[in-house]
C-alpha cells in the first residue's frame, strides 16, 4: 500500500523520472515554453520553480547546485542571464499552465507550460485593456460637464425679437408712403378743377 505517498511516480523509476525533468527543465529555460502532459506539467512546475528563486541570488553555490539539477551550462547561463532579468522582480508563481485538450492516441490531457513573462501576446493584450478603460472615464466626464446644447439655444432666441422688431418697423413706413403716394394726385386733381370753373364763368358773361 502507498498511503501517505503524495509523488507521482509518473509510470517511471527514480533516476528515469530524475532525467526526464532535468531535460524538460532545461528545455523550458531555454525556450521559454514546452506542450506536455498536465501530470508532467504539475511536476515540471515543482521542479523549476525552486531552481529560480535560488538564481536571483548570483553566486558560486548557487550556480553549482542549479548545475546539479539541469546538467547543462547553456541552461545555467540563460537561467542566471535571461530569465532573472525578467522573472527575478516576481515573489513566486514563475511558471503559467494552459491547457490544450486532449491527446487523440490515449486521450491524455494536454497543455502548455511557460515562463510567466516571456508571453508577448498575453502582455500586449493586457497593456490596451488598461488604456482603454482608463479613455471611457475620461471620456464620459468630459461629456457630462460640459453643457453644449445651451449655447445655441441662446443665440436663437436673440435673434428672433430682433427680426420681428425688424417687421413690425417696416410695415408702417410702408404705409405711409402708400398714403402720401394717394394723397398727392388728389389735391392735383383739385387744383386743375378749379380753372376749367372760372372759364365757364367767363364764357358766359362773354356771351
């Protein structure tokens, strides 16, 4: 019986299952991410994940025992090089697991193990986010204190009195002219009437 025994053997000896992580460990450090099994991927974790807390401190002991874990010096390079330049800000949590699906042969399930900061897509998704949250509420504010539509009611309704002042002053020059215009041929008319009068008179007398 096995109770109390928390590790995966994953179907493998000790020295078998000792190799297999120190090649995917180093597999994972030197190109960022790897597709395996989630049973893998669960160790592989357990397994790195102590080796780069231990490489933000650069030392010769250090180096050594990291040495031990992944046999390969390209490997320790980029370790104490590359990925603490990056990951070495973080408390933990330097390894990020996606899964894939499933495997079509013995329906295993698969995913991808990866460097938390080396995803390039996933940080360029998450920068516009922020930046177009941070737009909409400047936006919305900028658009309730200002009061645009009062200005244009203003202006109408000052130029209306001023056309209709316009009218009611015209109309009555208007009609005046109208009047003098009328009452002028009159007063002619009178006036040529008042000699054709006294020519009959003194036609009569005449004869």
């Amino acid at each position: 019986m096995r109770h109390g025994k928390k590790i995966n053997h994953l179907g493998r000896t000790a020295s078998h299952r000792k190799a297999m992580l120190s090649n995917m460990g180093t597999s994972l450090i030197l190109h960022k991410r790897i597709s395996t099994t989630l049973a893998k991927a669960k160790e592989l974790k357990k397994f790195v994940e102590p080796l780069v807390t231990r490489a933000k401190e650069d030392t010769t002991h250090n180096r050594r025992i990291a040495f031990s874990y992944l046999k390969s010096k390209e490997a320790i390079k980029a370790l104490f090089g590359e990925v603490i330049e990056k990951v070495g800000t973080r408390p933990g949590g330097y390894t990020r697991i996606i899964k894939t699906g499933f495997r079509l042969g013995d329906n295993a399930e698969m995913c991808i193990i990866e460097l938390v900061d080396f995803n390039e897509l996933m940080l360029k998704d998450a920068a516009p986010a922020k930046k177009t949250t941070r737009r909409s509420r400047r936006s919305t504010g900028t658009a309730a204190s200002t009061p645009a539509p009062a200005a244009p009611q203003a202006v109408v309704v000052e130029e209306t009195p001023a056309v209709e002042a316009e009218i009611s002053e015209g109309t009555p020059v208007a009609e005046a002219e109208v009047v003098e215009e009328s009452s002028a041929p009159v007063a002619e008319a009178a006036t040529e009437e008042t000699p054709t009068a006294e020519t009959s008179d003194e036609e009569t007398e005449e004869k």
